[in-house]
C-alpha cells in the first residue's frame, strides 16, 4: 500500500477513537468543552513535539491559517455535540460520510482541484458503504438536530482540509503547520472550555481523556495526516479516512456495548474496499 495513504488510513483509525472516548469520559460535560479541551492539549503536545523537529522558514499565509483554524475549531464543536446527540456510531458516520463530496465541492471552487475519476469510484463505493452502515440500526429514532449538526462538522472539516493543504504544498513543515494550526484553533475555541460543569475536567477520569483525545486523535493523528495530506488531493484525503467511522463503529460495539448486526459489518466491508481500491492510486510526491 502506498505509504501516504496508509498514513492517512491510520490517521482515519487514530479520529475513530474520539467518540468513545467522549462517551467513557465523566458525565456532565458539555462536548462544546470536549472539543475545546481536546483543541488546547492536542495543541500542547503538538508545540511540544516541534521543539525536538527541523523548522521551515516559510510561513503560513494567513488565509490559509485563519481558514483552516477555524474550519479545525468549528468541527470539535459541532462534532462532540452531533456525537452527544446521535451516539458515537451515527455522529461520525453522517459527520465524515459527507467530507469527501463536501471536500471535493469546496476544494474545486476554491482551488481548482479536479478529483481523479478512481477518486469518483472509491467515493461512489465508500459512500454506499456509508449508507449501509448508518442505516443498519433504521431510522425510527432519527434526530434532525444532531443529523444537521454532523452535517456542519462534515462541511467544518472539509474546510480545514482544503486550507491545511493549501499550507502544507507551500512548503510549510508538517509539524510547523499542524501546530500552529490547532494552536491557534485552539485560542479560538478556549471560552468554549467553560460551557457547562468546569469540575469533572480536573478528575482523574476527565484529565485521562484530555490526555487520550489530545495524544492518539489529535497531535499523532494530524501529523500522520498531514504527512499523507501532503501528497494527494484534499477530496482524496477526506476520502481515505473514511476508516474513522468504520473504526467508531467497531468500538462503539466492542467497548460501548452499541449494537453491531451484520447490516453493520457489510457496510464496513464496503468501505474498507473503496479505501482499499483508493490507496493503490498513485500519489503526486514521490515515496
């Protein structure tokens, strides 16, 4: 498998683990400061891990900074509350099922970038996926609202792709770029910290989850991705980390007891193999 697109997989596997680590966090936060709390300590270790890394001198264009910020800000929000609303299985399926056309759309009208036709299939194929897998529970128990706020994170997210790519093929460094990204993401999103009961952050239940969310679906994640991000096009990226849901779906069964029938298991299939048939194209750097 090509080495950048199996860093944006495991990138997709890493973002998998947000939901349920929300859901196993102490109860009475709001995930307005979920998402904050998430922002400020993915972006201490990102500073951290630049201490130790070779810097660029080529900076980040500001449109590119601002856009991406607060595309990266409005995701954590909209996403933790879609979550709280739907549960961990239909947020994220609904929230990254709709990045890779809102993506391609947002990348097209703002940078000119035509999706490759094997982009097109995959999308076709994991969207399909997709359908099966948020649907294998039926939709009596439909809510509108956390529907419409995952669709937000959706279109939230896509806008961090497409500037963060922006930033990435100027020559800005992966770490440098990533940091200062969620760094200032998470300047924008700190008032948010205090929505709701402060309290059960400072448990230690409540600083184990920070640390988890900030770690694995944050600062390790983001690097591999960009590292990925780098080489391809932003449609194709948001395409490929379609393992997220895959990944949140799995866990919400396997550790949040969620119900997994076997309508579940084909819609991973199905998009395991697009993701598949998407990582045998050919990237635009060389390995």
């Amino acid at each position: 498998m090509n080495n950048r697109y199996g860093s944006l997989i495991l990138s997709g596997i890493f973002f998998g683990t947000t939901g349920t680590a929300q859901a196993l966090g102490p109860d009475g936060l709001s995930p307005l400061a979920v998402g904050s709390g998430r922002l400020i300590f993915g972006a201490l270790l990102l500073w951290i891990i630049t201490r130790f890394t070779t810097k660029t001198a080529i900076p980040i264009e500001k449109k590119d900074l601002w856009s991406a910020s607060i595309g990266f800000t409005l995701y954590q929000l909209t996403f933790f509350s879609a979550v709280k609303s739907t549960g961990v299985t239909i947020g994220t399926v609904t929230a990254l099922g709709s990045a890779p056309a809102l993506t391609g759309l947002i990348a097209f009208l703002l940078k000119g970038e035509r999706p490759s036709k094997r982009w097109f299939l995959a999308t076709a194929v994991t969207t399909c996926g997709i359908a099966v897998l948020s649907s294998a529970k039926g939709f009596s128990h439909f809510n509108l609202s956390g529907f419409l706020l995952a669709l937000g994170a959706g279109a939230s997210y896509s806008l961090f792709a497409v500037a963060s790519k922006s930033a990435l093929t100027s020559g800005v460094g992966i770490p440098e770029a990533m940091t200062k990204i969620i760094l200032l993401a998470s300047v924008l999103g700190a008032p948010f910290l205090f929505v709701g009961d402060f309290a059960p952050f400072v448990s230690l239940h409540g600083i184990e989850m920070l640390v988890w969310l900030g770690l694995i679906p944050t600062a390790l994640a983001y690097l591999a991705y960009a590292y990925g991000l780098i080489a391809v096009q932003a449609s194709t990226a948001s395409t490929l980390i379609l393992a997220e849901p895959a990944t949140a779906t799995l866990l919400a069964a396997l550790i949040l007891r969620e119900s997994l029938n076997q309508r579940s298991l084909y819609g991973i299939a199905i998009i395991a193999c697009g993701l598949i048939y998407l990582a045998r194209e050919k990237t635009t750097l060389k390995q």
